[in-house]
C-alpha cells in the first residue's frame, strides 16, 4: 500500500465527507475516490467507508483499520521529523576512534573548535590500538578515526593527512643523556628502557636497531599506559621513547631521537567509498580546516636543554 493512500484514509475518517477530504490531501474527488478503493483491495477484508446520501461512515472493518493507520502516519511522521533534524544535525551523534598513543596536545583545539561550532552533536571518543579502531570503523561501529601507521592504511580506508610528529627520547632530569641536545639511537645501547606495549612503531624501531648493529636494551619493565611509564622514566627507572605530542607529565627531560629520526604521520581515517553522513562531513571539513602547521609544545617538553655534553 502507498502512504498517500493511507493519508487519504485518514483524512476521510476525521471529515466523514469525501468532498472535504478531497479538499483537506489537495487531491481531486476522484483521485481520493480512487485512492480508497486501491487500499481497499490490497487489504483484502471489504470496504472501510460506507458511503450513503447524507450518512458517510466508517465500516466496522474501517473502525478496526483507523488506529493501526494513525500509528503507521504518526511514525512516518516522526521518521520524516528525524530525519529533517539529522539533516541538520541536531541531536546527531558522531563515535571518533582514538589511537590510544596520541596524545591530546595537537588535537584538543580541534574538538573544542568543533563542539564550539556544532553543540549539537554528541561526540564519543573511543580509544584503542590501531587495528582495534580500523577494525570497528570498517564494521561502521564508530563514523571515523584518528591513527597512525609506519606501513601504509588498509586499501579499504582513506587517510586524510593531518599532521607529522616526531619521536622523542623522555628521560629523568638527572640522566647523563639529559644534558645533551639531542640524543642518537647508539647511545641508547645497553640502557634500561621502558617499553610502551602499545606502540606501533615497536617493529620499526626494533628493525632500525638492528640495521646499526644489533643495539641491545635492557627491558625491566613494559606497561600500556603510558602515564605510568612517563612516571617510571621521571623516577629513574630508565628511558622511553614517545611521540613528542604525547609527552603528558611535567619534569621529564625530552629530546629529539636523532640518526635515525623517526616521524610518524597522523590521519584522519575514513571508509574509502562510504557516504559520509552530516555529522562526519563537517567534522572533515573542520579538520581539514585546522591549521596543523602551527607548532604546539607538549608539556614536558617546555623543560630547558642543557648544554651538550
């Protein structure tokens, strides 16, 4: 049955006149006519309408049919409703998976930004690894994601590049390897280092110490937070190496991992051919708006250099 079929219905029980009616859908008296005898066969049980000189009515089988027809109108209705207010995304929600080793620093002015410009959506972080949040944007459980990658994305995802960090050796104030400017993968040999279970960089950085010669760590101690490995590190325990944004805790000696130096890119991920819905498009045009070529200090790394050893 069509819905134009159902209001005519509607409005000829509330008239009780088919002239009315006719009048009330903006439809001709036939076309209304016609209309309720097409409902009447599809459904299958006889008329709905008697119509007689001067006393139109319901049939007891019209009486039965009128309030399954007002609740199929009044949901149509509020789809229709809905739908309009998704349009404009009002009461829109918006799941951003998080890759759990970025840190907030250079992307805290972009949610603030566009939560300023869109309160209406509720937006949901969700963190986890890089395959975790790849995995749940492709079975469409969150809009879109946050990541980064040494290889290449999934062929499935498209990456919108948002901007490069480097990585950065974090030591205790007091460590030897403090006082110089930088710091080179070799004069990490043989130092206790905290491992961060989490990144995605480990078999990189794992590859990149071979090929200078089999550097060797010592390892006492791996966490995937990466809270308390920075505060393993700001008590001595050892060194870590972390992407400079997501240096969080105050008092750690950060410098730059040099020969080699190591870059990840961060991106903007989304499902390669899917529409995007309004919530998702805005928040891409706002990332695409943002200007990521301003530098941004993480916290820690406001500690001043000291001279080179």
């Amino acid at each position: 049955m069509q819905f134009q079929e159902v209001r005519y219905f509607i409005a000829l029980s509330e008239t009780l006149n088919f002239t009315r009616a006719a009048e009330v859908c903006n439809v001709s008296q036939p076309a209304l006519t016609r209309a309720i005898k097409a409902l009447e066969d599809k459904l299958g049980g006889g008329p709905l309408i008697h119509r007689e000189r001067g006393n139109t009515h319901l049939t007891e089988f019209g009486r039965i049919m009128l309030p399954y027809f007002a609740t199929v109108i009044a949901q149509l209705e509020a789809a229709q409703l809905k739908a309009r207010s998704y349009a404009k995304l009002a009461d829109a929600a918006l799941g951003v998976g998080l890759l759990c080793t970025i840190g907030p620093a250079r992307l805290v002015s972009l949610f603030a930004g566009f939560a300023r410009r869109h309160p209406q959506i509720d937006i949901r972080l969700e963190d986890g690894s890089a395959d975790d949040i790849e995995e749940r944007l492709i079975a469409g459980d969150i809009n879109l994601a946050i990541s980064a990658r040494p290889e290449q994305l999934d062929p499935r995802l498209h990456g919108i590049p948002l901007f490069r960090e480097r990585f950065v050796v974090a030591l205790a104030p007091d460590d030897a390897l403090a006082a110089r400017p930088v710091v080179r993968m070799r004069d990490l040999n043989r130092r206790r280092y905290l491992g961060r279970a989490n990144c995605e960089f480990y078999q990189q950085l794992r590859d990149i110490r071979q090929r200078l010669g089999g550097i060797e760590f010592q390892r006492p101690y791996t966490s995937g937070r990466d809270d308390w490995i920075q505060n393993m590190v700001l008590a001595g325990l050892g060194f870590t190496y972390i992407p400079e944004y997501a240096v969080a805790l105050p008092g750690l000696a950060i410098r730059p991992l040099v020969e080699p130096e190591v870059v990840r890119l961060v991106q903007l991920v989304t499902v390669r051919g899917r529409p995007h819905s309004p919530a998702v498009g805005a928040f891409v045009h706002a990332a695409r708006r943002q200007p990521w070529d301003g530098k941004v200090d993480a916290p820690a790394a406001r500690v001043p250099a000291r001279a080179d050893a």
